[in-house]
C-alpha cells in the first residue's frame, strides 16, 4: 500500500513538473492551474466585470477568488479549508452547506450576489455511480442556495462530474436564461468533469416553484 501511495505521488509530481498551465499559473501569480478554466469561460462569455460582488464557494486554494479580485470584483471566498489571505477578498472559513455558514455568507451580500463561481467537487470514490449522485448532490445544494442569494440577471458557473449534467440542467433551466456545458482547455484530458454556466436568473418568483426541465 505504500509503495503504491509513493507510485502515486511521483506520478503527480512528474505530471505538475511537465503541464505547462501549472507553469503558468506560478510565472502569473495564481495559486493553481484551473484559474484558467475559469479565465477562458470568462474570456468568452464575460462572466465578470468591475464592481460585480461574487460568492467564490470552495474557493481553496483561492486562484478564482485571486482572478476575480484582479477583474475588478468584490469577492467573498468560502471554503472549510484554511487559505492564505488573498488581497481583495474576504475570506469565509466553513463548511457551505453549514446554515451558520450560509448565514454569514448572506450577512456579505445584504443586496445580493452578481455571480456564484464553484469549484467545489465532492470527494470521489472511483465508483461511478456514486460520484455522480454526489456531485447532483452538491448541484442541487448550490442551486438551493443560489436562489435565495443570486441578484435577477445573475450567473452561476458550477463544476459537475460527468453523468450529473441532465438532472442539474433540469433544475437550472427553470431558474436561468440560458445554460450551457462547457468544458475548457485547461481541464485535464483524464478528468470527468464539466462545467455548467448558468446566465440571466430569473428570480424565484419568475421562475417559480417548478423543477422541470424548459428549453435554452
């Protein structure tokens, strides 16, 4: 078992040595190479932009929370995690799906949230099955909390494990414009993970009570 855990991490760091977005995330200045997952959907979609005030939730080690301060966003960063202080941003230590912690986070955002990002996953098993309802789990979570946070004409880009996309799309599409499946560059070729962008919310009341599923 050690010899295998040693396999492991010399794989891992042989890997870190040679991918050129970790790199270029350390010559930058970020924290982690899947700021530039987050930097593409940005890039094309214009997700961010000066003065917008973003809920960056299991933001550790904070490398979207640092790309959104840079664009000019009022960011609130929450993980259970410890993370380093991040100039601009403030930082929420806890458990997101704590309702003390959903309290404090409300307690940032008195006029409400412009964009919830997540990077959050679940911790895997390697069992597909279970990984999916884990990740529509923690989907169906962050939608829940989004419609008590998220301002009319909102956005929400939120990681998922590959088999959750249709149950998450049927909740989103009730409550947003437009979603789309994105899968950028950056991500690892070996990775089973997507990501939803959610834009235009409509509010709780507009979208009313339905989990359906609707057209984009």
């Amino acid at each position: 078992m050690t010899r295998s855990r040693s396999a492991s991490s010399q794989r891992w760091l042989r890997r870190q040595q040679t991918d050129p977005w970790v790199a270029r995330a350390r010559a930058e200045g970020f924290r982690a190479r899947s700021v530039y997952k987050l930097a593409e959907i940005d890039h094309r979609f214009q997700v961010l932009r000066r003065g917008l005030a973003v809920l960056d939730l299991g933001a550790a080690p904070g490398s979207w929370s640092q790309y959104a301060a840079r664009r000019g966003c009022r960011v609130v960063a929450v993980d259970r995690l410890p993370m380093e202080p991040i100039p601009g941003v403030e930082i929420v230590a806890g458990d997101f799906l704590e309702e003390e912690t959903q309290a404090r986070i409300r307690a940032c955002f008195p006029a409400g949230v412009d964009v919830i990002l997540s990077d959050l996953a679940p911790e895997t098993t390697g069992r597909r099955t279970v990984d999916r309802l884990r990740s529509e789990a923690a989907g169906e979570e962050i939608l829940a909390f989004a419609r008590t946070v998220l301002k009319p004409g909102g956005h929400l880009l939120l990681k998922l494990l590959k088999g959750a996309e249709a149950e998450i799309a049927a909740r989103a599409r009730p409550l947003f414009a437009k979603i789309r499946f994105l899968r950028p560059a950056a991500t690892r070729k070996e990775s089973s993970e997507t990501y939803l962008l959610a834009t235009g919310f409509r509010s709780s009341s507009a979208a009313g009570e339905s989990g359906g599923a609707g057209k984009d």
